[in-house]
C-alpha cells in the first residue's frame, strides 16, 4: 500500500487558495472570501454571502481542501455575515489586514505572524512631509546580502552632502553587525559614543532621554558641514544582552514604538538636513520596521546573482504591488548595482543584464498597469519604464580594490566624495527631493 504524499505548508495554502478563487469566480452571490492561516499554519475559510450560499459551498469545499491540504485543514468554512456581533468585528478586522488578490478584489489571505511583525504592517505614508520646516528626508539603505558596500555608499553620500554644508544625521540600525558607526567615527581611533541605538531604543521606552548620550560628531571628514552619528551602541559583553531586550514586535503605526520616537526625535534635536538609516541585510526584526514604508526613500542594492534578485524580490513585491492591491502609493525606491567588474566589456555585460532582468522584476513586482485615465499619476506604473530615473533603472558602482580594504574613513574619503560612481548616487537621491519647478 502507498504511502500518501506529505503536504507542506507552502503547497497546502497554494492550492487552497486556489480552490477559493474558483468557487468566488463562480459564485457572484459571494461577496468576500478570507482564507485565514493561524500561527500554526492552519486554514480555515470565511466567507461573506447569504446562509443559502455559504451551505452550498460549505460541504464542497470541505472536501476538496481537505484532500488537497492534508493536516493543514482545520474543516472550518465560517460565515462571517451571520456571525455575532463579536465575531464579525473580528472577521472585519481580520479582513483589513489580509492580503489582496492581484486580480479578484474580493478575495483575500491572511497570515498570522509569531516573530517579524513589522515585515506584515506597512505605513500608508512617511513619517512626515519633507515639504514642511525643518522636515528631512529619510533614506534607507538596504542590501539583502552582505559585502555589497551598502554602509560605504551610505558614508559617501553623508560625507558629499556634509561638503556641501549640510547637517547629516546617520543611524547605525545593522544591530546584528554594526558597521557605519565604526566606519565614520569620531576619530582615527575609533572613537564613538558610548550608546547608540539599542540603548536608545531600550531606554527611550521607559521616557524621555537625552539623545546627545547616544551620538558622536565625525567632523574629520564633513568639510564644512556635520556628520552626527549614532552608532548601533558599544560592542561589549552587555551588548548582547541589551540587544535581546529590545522589542521588535511592536508595528511601525504605534506611537509607542521606540523606533518612529528615534526618528522623530532626530528630527527635533538634532535638525539635520538628511536621515540615513543604515539597514540590517536579509529579514531581520528592526529591517522590517525600516522597510515599513515610513522612510521617503529606500536604496536598494544587488547584484546579478539570483541570489540577489530573489532577496530583493521580497522587498520590490512589498514596496510596490503589495501597496498598489492595498490602494496605498508604492514605497518609493532607488536601485544600484554594486560590485560591477572594473573590466570594460565585463563590466559592460554586467550592467546590460542587470538593467534587463531590473526592468523585468519591476513590472512584474513594482510598477502598477497602465491606468485607463491618463491623468492618473497615482502610482509609478508601466509608462514610467521609459523613464531614466525611474526606480527600476539602477545606478553602477564599480568595484574598487582601495574602498574594500582601509584602515580609517579619512583615507578614502576623497575617493568617496569625488567618484564619479558615487556623485551618480548622490545626484540621483537628491533629484528625488529637489523642489517642483515654479510654473
């Protein structure tokens, strides 16, 4: 006798969602269908539509996920319509927060979540308006692997915009392996504040503190400008245990949250010009409340490796189609490619195929279809693809041999400033914010 074949999880709630689908497509009568995943991965169905047409389909689709889900059914087909009062409050709120169908509005997924909250609640806008005083962009800086020189970037554009005169203000927020805090330190030593982030974000929930405990000038190198920068904290045997107390499940829309009070507070005290948030690579807790869309930009960088791509694919499908389903604005975003060959013609073939396979990903994952009004310009959509700085076209960093190995900031900083590669990136971020031109 055969044995039969184990379901996973990921097959289970494919074909359930399936099945759903079809049934709502054949069945007008039904006007909303949520397949709900618990903490265990269980699923059960709810549906909102009259007693007559939930009993129709009740015994069918019974049957049929149970079959095709295996240990992953728990046999409920609920009918939130006819639910007390209670219970359909639940199912509403349920229904708010699942995921869309890309193409049956009435059709949803919902996932409940044990760890990594933050990487399942999106803002609907940044934290603020740059428009308004002393109100400054905050830029992202986010690699799915590491030893893309994604802190290094970041550094190269605080130390440009600081020669220009400006106020930089940089976050360490890679809790895990600090890097831009060491990276631009105070001085040659390494010189850096005492506590950074997770102090901050461990202390500030307990009241007000003061943030000038938590950062250190790196004036060294900021011309005629200032760098301020708050480092992920002092790396001792305490840090670990300090790390392990800070709360990352709280969601990014609570006012509550230590890491939108950082923020805010940045821009009260410290009054820079520029946020830059140095991110955490792959999924981790504080990432997903970075990614949140409470930033006004987010610099995303990669490689042609598939390795690369599909980490970025997951961040690309959040920050645009996930949004558009919602009826939010995608999350906005610029893309470059790191670690381009210093070889001409391979150089030249990196840059080709990473351009293609950018302009393929972000039509399937970013950009929404062309609307039937023309005027429309709620979203980047299809018609942008032609546009030069759109988010699909990537900037090219080419790899240098005297940025991957030196001894203090202030060796390279020259280097960092003067690029040609990096003034690309740093023109790029900064047309992001330039003004509207006065009619």
């Amino acid at each position: 006798m055969s044995q039969a074949r184990f379901i996973h999880l990921d097959e289970a709630k494919q074909t359930a969602f399936e099945h759903l689908k079809r049934y709502v497509e054949e069945e007008t009568e039904i006007d909303r269908a949520l397949l709900a995943a618990d903490l265990f991965g269980k699923l059960r169905v709810v549906l909102w539509a009259l007693p007559a047409i939930v009993e129709k389909f009740q015994a069918k689709l019974r049957v049929d996920l149970e079959s095709a889900c295996g240990q992953w059914w728990t046999g409920e087909v609920l009918n939130a319509s006819e639910a007390v009062e209670s219970d359909r409050a639940l199912w509403e709120g349920a229904w708010n927060t699942a995921r869309a169908h890309r193409d049956l509005e009435r059709l949803r997924i919902l996932e409940r979540h044990r760890t990594r909250t933050a990487w399942f609640v999106d803002v609907s806008d940044p934290l603020w308006d740059t428009s308004e005083k002393d109100a400054p962009p905050i830029v992202v800086f986010y690699s799915f692997k590491g030893g893309l020189g994604r802190s290094t970037a970041l550094a190269s554009f605080a130390i440009q915009r600081a020669r220009q005169g400006e106020r930089v203000a940089v976050v360490d927020f890679d809790l895990d392996a600090p890097g831009v805090g060491i990276l631009l330190a105070a001085d040659e030593q390494g010189m850096a504040s005492p506590w950074g982030t997770v102090d901050y974000l461990l202390e500030r929930a307990q009241g007000p503190v003061p943030l000038s405990d938590y950062h250190h000038p790196c004036r060294r190198i900021a011309g005629h400008g200032e760098i301020v920068v708050i480092p992920s904290g002092h790396i001792d045997v305490q840090y670990p245990e300090k790390l392990a107390r800070v709360d990352f499940e709280q969601t990014p829309t609570e006012e509550t949250s230590p890491v939108l009070r950082l923020l805010h507070d940045i821009r009260a005290e410290v009054k820079p010009n520029w946020i830059l948030l140095d991110a955490r690579t792959g999924l981790a807790e504080p990432t997903g409340h970075l990614l949140s869309g409470l930033a006004h930009l987010h610099v995303l960088f990669g490689t042609t490796s598939e390795q690369s791509w599909r980490g970025l694919n997951v961040i690309i499908d959040r920050m645009g189609r996930q949004r558009v389903l919602d009826g939010k604005r995608q999350a906005e975003c610029l893309l470059v490619q790191a670690l381009v060959p210093a070889s001409v013609e391979s150089g030249r073939r990196a840059t080709e195929a990473f351009a293609e396979r950018a302009r393929q990903e972000f039509t399937e994952l970013y950009y929404a279809v062309e609307p039937e009004d023309p005027s429309d310009e709620r979203f980047w959509d299809v018609r942008d693809l032609e546009s030069g700085d759109a988010p699909h076209v990537p900037v090219s960093i080419t790899y240098r041999e005297s940025l991957a190995h030196f001894g203090d900031v202030a060796d390279v900083a020259d280097e960092l400033s003067d690029s040609k590669d990096y003034k690309n990136l740093e023109v790029r971020i900064a047309q992001r914010f330039a003004p509207e031109p006065e009619l």
